[in-house]
C-alpha cells in the first residue's frame, strides 16, 4: 500500500495530511451560492473511511545542545526561529552549532522533521505490512525558478530528494478534483487567505488539464490575510468595550469590509490573465484565515460564482498535496512494471529440472542462499525506485 504525504509550510502554521488509495471522495467541502446560503456539496457521501489528520504544528524551530530540531514548541525560556517559510524574505537565517542555516535549509528542517514524526505514525497504525510512502512538499506559487531551485538544493541535502514540490494552488486544485470531481474543463480561481497574505491564481481544472495549469500571473499582498486584519482591528477604539454581541458584530463587519476590499487583487489577477469572472467557474477559498464564514459569503455574492470551501480550508493544500504524492507514486509503479520485459516461460521438462537443481542447492547452501538473494533483491528495489518520477520511501 502506498501513503501519500503532504506537507504545506506557511508563515504561521504547518500542515500535513496524508492520502491513501481507500481514503475516496470524503473531504467534500461545502458550497456558496450567490445568496451566500450554505449548501452541501452535491454528490453522493462516501462511506469511506476518512482520510488521517496527522496534525498541524505552529512554524517554529528549536534546537537542543546535540543540534536535534523541534517543529512547533515555543520555549519558556530560550529562543525559537520564526518567520522563515517565505524564502522571497531575504536575510532570515539561524545560527546552530556552528552552522549557518538559510531560510531553504530551516524550511528543508521542518518538513524533514514532519515527514519523520508522520511515517513513524503511519507504520505504527499500519494494520499489514509496512506501508510505502510517497512525499509531496508545497510551496507558494509566486516563487520564480531560483527560490524553488534553492528550496530543492535544501530539501536534497536534508534527505528529501525523494520529497516533489509542488505549487500551493496546484496542490489545491487536486484536492478539488477528489472532493468535487470529476471536474469538466474549465478555470478555477483559488483565493488562498492565509496569515500572512492573500494569493490569487487561476488554475485550470477538469480533464486535459496542462502539466502547467496555472494561467495568466498569480498576485499576492500582504494588506490582507490573518496578520493584517489583527492590526486594523488592534487600530479600532474600544471595540472590546461594549457587550459581547455588539463585538462580534463589529468583528463581522470589520471582516466583510477587509473581503471585500481584497476584491481588487482578484479583479487585476482577472485582467492580467485577459479573463473575466464570466470564465471562471468556480472559487476554491483556502488558508487557515478563511475559516470565518463571511470571506466565502462576500466571495460570493460579489463574485457571482460557486465558492467552495473546505471544512478546515487551511489543510486544503497539504490534502491536495498528499493525493498528488500517492498517484505519482503509484503511476510510477505502473510504468515500471509495464516496461518491464517479459520472461519467456521455459518448457515443463526443462522446468522441472531446474526446479530440482535450485532446491537441491538451495537445501545445500542454506543461509547463504538467502543472504545473497535478500542483496540481489535490495539493489533491483533501489534501483527501480531510481526510475520513478515520484520516489517511494520505505
């Protein structure tokens, strides 16, 4: 059996999920229409078994005297490293043991700590034999060809050259498929409202999508997300003061004027690709500062489109992500064993014979017989998990 492992790093929090081939059709999210009422996705409900929520952890460092890494603590006393995840940041570095670690090698840290701390928990659980598991690592879209090299230079020397990287909205689009497929052919526009930022991108979904789906230049600005509308809230006076009603609707409408400011970034995305919200047909909202349910009320009825919207929109990615792992892996498998050349069966006498003559030995040989087919096996593995596009951990 093959797990998928996905692994999303953002500024505040990191997430990982995995996939597995029973998983089916159960992270369906729910729809917005143009009145902003909630519905349920349409489609039958799986009776399939929900996919594992291996855990989210805050996007922090600690290192111990040994220089052993911890995701997600935050010390009493010492010192964690923080805000790190965007490698567009240049000059956030970290000094451990004599080491000088960049951005890309903390990044590389958390996921290898992560996937280490998820497949111990995956072969724990394992009912069979121990599972093979595929990794995927996403990373935001607006990275040029130098960070993503960068990242992947990190992510090699870590032990995670097996580890794909993959694109955050890339990544959700897939999520989309299992959740709302099968998909026609079309263009949907993922609003990714995260803590420390808002990235639109239009993705093409649906059959005959490209290798490269995402179309026209993804936008990205830090005036909103979960960090900008902390500040406008800290700048309102005495917004605490009155009773707990007249707070939360004060809340409310803070958070409906802060969307719908946000408005402007999808409308240029819209014109920069040569589109119009007429050829989109359907929002995708992701990011962990998109659980509010006014961002997809507003989306919608502004928009005029159907909005979807995760459960918990900030493990869309790192979902996506893990689905995407476990089918490369498993289409690598398939090629390999498909270009595999076929023996030609030898003649039943013949047959017979070296039947005998390999029992004989193997009777006589022992031991030794076994340790030697048990390295022959191991190479011929090494080398066929070499040839995939996705590689196979054990």
């Amino acid at each position: 059996m093959t797990v998928g492992l996905g692994v999303s790093i953002g500024t505040v929090n990191t997430v990982c999920a995995i996939d597995t081939a029973e998983s089916g059709k159960n992270a369906r999210g729910r729809k917005r229409g143009e009145s902003g009422r909630r519905t349920r996705a349409s489609g039958p409900r799986s009776a399939l078994p929900q996919r594992t929520a291996p855990g989210t952890w805050r996007t922090t460092l600690t290192f111990d005297s040994s220089g052993a890494a911890r995701v997600g603590r935050i010390p009493r006393h010492g010192r964690a490293v923080t805000d790190f995840a965007d490698l567009t940041e240049r000059g956030r570095t970290a000094r451990v043991r004599h080491r000088s670690l960049s951005a890309a090698d903390l990044v590389a840290t958390v996921a290898r700590t992560v996937v280490a701390d998820v497949s111990a928990h995956v072969v724990a659980t394992a009912d069979a034999h121990s599972p093979e598991t595929a990794v995927a690592v996403t990373h935001p879209v607006s990275y040029d060809g130098d960070r993503v090299r960068e990242l992947r230079d990190a992510l090699d020397a870590i032990g995670l050259s097996h580890a794909a990287l993959v694109a955050e909205p890339v990544a959700a689009a897939a999520w989309l498929a299992v959740a709302h497929g099968p998909l026609m052919p079309g263009l949907a526009l993922v609003y990714d409202l995260g803590g420390s930022g808002l990235t639109v991108t239009l993705v093409r979904i649906g059959a005959g999508t490209p290798a490269r789906p995402v179309v026209g230049e993804p936008l990205r600005s830090t005036a909103f997300g979960g960090r900008a509308f902390g500040a406008k809230m800290a700048t309102q006076d005495n917004w605490r003061a009155g009773e707990s009603s007249a707070a939360d609707s004060a809340i409310t409408a803070l958070r409906t004027a802060h969307v719908r400011e946000s408005l402007d970034v999808v409308y240029e995305c819209l014109g920069r690709a040569r589109v119009t919200m007429a050829d989109v047909d359907c929002v995708l909202v992701v990011g962990g500062a998109a659980r509010p349910p006014e961002v997809a009320a507003v989306l919608a009825s502004a928009l005029a489109r159907p909005v979807i919207v995760a459960p918990d929109p900030e493990r869309t990615i790192a979902e996506g992500a893990a689905v995407l792992a476990r089918r490369a892996a498993e289409s690598a498998r398939e090629s390999e064993v498909a270009e595999a050349p076929e023996r030609p069966e030898p003649p039943r006498v013949l047959r017979r014979r070296l039947t005998r003559v390999a029992v004989t030995i193997a009777v006589a040989a022992g031991g030794a017989l076994f340790a030697a087919t048990a390295v022959v096996g191991d190479e011929a593995g090494a080398q066929s998990m070499g040839a995939g596009v996705v590689h196979v951990q054990h």
